[in-house]
C-alpha cells in the first residue's frame, strides 16, 4: 500500500456566482490524506479551511467526477454547482501533478468503513487480536514495557493489535521526545510486519504543552507507519480517530467481524450550565454524537451486507456499566452482591481499584444491545483492573496496563499484573468470539523488580 500525505497545498476554485455572470476565485487551503492500493483509492479524507466547511466539499467526494463540458461552461453555473464540478476536477488535477492516478477520482472512494483487504481471517478460520493498554511512558520508556510487548507478539503471533489509549504520558519536552515515545510502542508491530490501530486515552495530550503536538498530530504520526490501520476517522463527531475496521472472510469479500476504535476523551468540562462537577468522576465519556455514530454504522454495514456483523469496542475509559456488572447492582457495593454477580456474569479477574468512569453516561451499552451486532467492549485507563464478564449478552473488561513505568500494585507487587488481553475469533463459531484471556509479564519471566529500568529511545527514521 502506498501512503500518501500532502499537506495545505494552495490552489483557487473559479465559479460563477448564482446571481451574476462575473467570474470570482475562492483561494482555500486542503489537506489530503490519500490511502492507495493497486491503483485504486482505499480511503480519501480532505481538510478544508477558510470559506468553505469540510462538510460542504467532502460531501462532494462522494460524487462521481465529471468534467465540465463547453456546454456546461457556456450555461453558467452557481458557487455550489461549479464545486461539484469544476472544483473537483482541479482537485484531480492538483493529486494528478503529486504523482497520483490521473483516475484517481473517478472510483468510488469508500469512507463509510474502512475495508481493508489486509485485515482477513486466515484460511483455517481463524483470528486473533491482542490489547495493549496503557503503555503510559515518555521517551526513555521502561525497557521491560518493550520486552513484554515483544514476547506477547512473538507467542501469541496475533493478526492485529489495538494500542488502547494512554500510549505515552507527560515528560515529553520537544516534539522529538514525543515522537521517540511513540516510536518505542509501535516498533514491536513494525518490525514484526503486525498490523495495528492505536485510541486515544487521557493521558495521551500530558506533554502536548511542551510539544506542540495534540491526538491530530499523533494520529497523523501513527498513520505514517506501513503496518498502521488508523485512519483520519469520521468527521464531526467529539474525539479524534473514531472508526471502524472490517475484517474480511478467509474467502471472498464479506465482513465477518468488525473492530470499533473510539476516543473516549480526556476530563470532564469544568461546568456545564453554570454547574461545576465537584464531588463527580473528573474523567470524559463517549458523547451522543459517537454513540449515534456507531449506532447509524451499525446498521448501514447490516443494511450492505444483509446481516448483523459481530464485533469488538475498544474504548480507553470504562463505562458505567463495568462498575454495574461487577457488583450486580447500581447502588449496592458488598461481597455478597458481588458473589451473585460472578455466579450471574461469569465474571474472571482482578478488581484492585474503583473503576473510573466520567459522570455522564453516553449511553453506549443502550445503543450496543439494541443493535445486537457488539460482542464486548474491553478498556484501560484503570491499570490494575483485570475482569472480565458477560453483561446480558455483551462482554465487559479490561486488560490491565501493559507499561512498567507508570503506576500499578502496592509495594513488592507493583508489576505483577502488567499485561496484555488477547481474543481469539473463528468465522466458523457463532458470534465469531470464542474467547478472551489475559497474558502476563510474569508468564514470560521479565523481571517483576518494583524498580525503574528506563532505557534510551528506540531508533526514530529520519522520514518520521
């Protein structure tokens, strides 16, 4: 797959006013961020600023390019009318002068979900995700971090891997430092030829004082890695990155699972309505505009393909409901709740500290059952959390933290749940799960010392 990124490159869109016959030229300013394969467009995402919206022309990249006859010239055309047009073939003609396909454009360009023709299940069937979570690290990150990340890898031989949030932290001072942060997680795919896809957690932006660089940033860094299967993400909506990314059938075209990737934000706003949330969970939470997102792309993929297709959220902050399962009850907090809990969900796995949700509710599991394609919905954030249970239909959990250099345990114990989550998925089993489970640093004897063994960064390419 070529990858190709263009930034703010200046041309004039020329169109005739609705009202009059004399000629006007817009000059604006676009992003592009093309993704091509063999030729054709895999995804195509714009950026526009001054007069016009990103909403207004991305629309128009939809259509179908036409080039403007002599009769259409000679009738005249309105502002939005020549956009379509006239302002599209310029824009084919700007990509043709960067070295892409003079056609590039005259294909469908699909960006309602990302159908990656790499993401297949294997011929016997099979596929298997690992979730690493909270990496959490600056520049010199902790040299055990990498070796758990390598030997997960190199046994579980997993065919994606979800960077869940809280990829670095703080300490970061120059854009570079950042940069080599990022780098020192993402090697381990990179050299092993995985692909992967990163969210975003609340300590992503820690050091983006310091940098200069938000998620906007970090997102466009990640995507420049050959085996990275991010994308720019829906646009619109809170957050940066939400997508989704089709798995195909070992054989043919059709979906048979789905991975939903969202930005369950950073901290809750300071008020709202003139009230503070003194006394609430200070966290984020996946707001309405996501939720219908999911829930609107849920059912346009039903509607393509004829059936529901199983999948997999991947969110950084838990949600309510993670609490709600664990102790089988919205407001009671006891053993005895909880013991009836585990028998009633299945529930697996640690619980060392309160889970930490924001104070709004998005809504999310409502609009998960309701759409019944949602297999789980696996988190972070909370680092020495490792349940797992099946909350009416849906599996709720977590994966521990995968990073030694920021918290976990009391004392001797500090390290003993760094970890990763791994599922395991089969197009021949309904419901394509069939199963989850945590692996530990201590399951590959990496040292379990509560010491810092930070190292120099990994090597960053001069490209990057």
């Amino acid at each position: 797959m070529s990858h190709f990124l263009y930034n703010f490159r200046e041309f004039s869109l020329c169109f005739f006013t609705k009202y009059s016959n004399s000629l006007n030229t817009l000059s604006i300013y676009v992003y592009y961020d093309v993704k091509v394969e063999k030729g054709e467009v895999v995804s195509l995402s714009i950026i526009t600023t001054n007069d016009l919206t990103f909403a207004e022309l991305y629309n128009y990249l939809k259509l179908e390019v036409r080039l403007m006859s002599n009769q259409d010239q000679s009738k005249g055309l309105d502002r939005r009318s020549f956009i379509k047009v006239g302002g599209m073939s310029t824009l084919a003609l700007t990509l043709a002068t960067a070295g892409l396909p003079g056609d590039i454009l005259t294909g469908k360009v699909h960006a309602e979900e990302n159908e990656n023709p790499k993401l297949a299940f294997n011929s016997d069937g099979k596929f298997k995700v690992v979730q690493f979570n909270d990496t959490q690290d600056d520049e010199r990150i902790d040299r055990r971090t990498i070796e758990l990340m390598e030997k997960v890898l190199d046994s579980e031989k997993p065919d994606f891997v979800v960077l869940n949030g809280d990829n670095i932290a703080g300490g970061c001072d120059t854009e570079l430092e950042m940069k080599q942060a990022m780098n020192n997680v993402v090697q381990p795919m990179e050299k092993r030829g995985i692909n992967w896809a990163a969210t975003f957690g609340n300590h992503d932006e820690d050091s983006t004082s310091m940098s200069g660089m938000d998620k906007n940033d970090m997102l466009k860094f990640y995507m420049q890695y050959k085996y990275n299967k991010n994308d720019v993400g829906e646009r619109g909506l809170t957050g940066t990155g939400n997508m989704n990314l089709l798995i195909r059938h070992s054989k043919g075209n059709k979906a048979a699972f789905n991975l939903w990737l969202l930005d369950s934000g950073e901290y809750a706003p300071k008020t709202i309505a003139g009230q503070n949330f003194n006394g609430y969970p200070t966290w984020d939470w996946l707001r309405f505009n996501q939720v219908n997102w999911y829930y609107e792309k849920s059912k346009s993929i039903e509607k393509k393909y004829g059936y529901k297709v199983p999948s997999l959220v991947f969110i950084h902050i838990p949600l309510w409901e993670h609490r709600f399962m664990w102790w089988g009850s919205v407001d009671n907090r006891t053993q005895s709740s909880h013991d009836l809990a585990v028998a009633r969900h299945n529930i697996v796995g640690e619980r060392n500290e309160d889970e930490c949700p924001g104070p709004v509710n998005g809504g999310l599991f409502s609009a998960m059952l309701e759409r019944g394609d949602v297999k789980g919905v696996f988190c972070g954030h909370d680092h020495i959390n490792t349940y797992c249970g099946n909350y009416y239909g849906i599996m709720l959990g977590y994966a521990g933290n995968t990073g030694f250099g920021t918290y976990g345990l009391t004392g001797a114990e500090r390290n003993r749940l760094r970890g990763a989550r791994v599922f395991n998925l089969d197009e021949n089993k309904e419901g394509v799960l069939v199963e989850t489970h945590m692996v530990f640093a201590k399951d590959y004897g990496i040292d379990l010392t509560a010491n810092d063994q930070s190292m120099d960064p990994l090597p960053l390419s001069d490209k990057k």
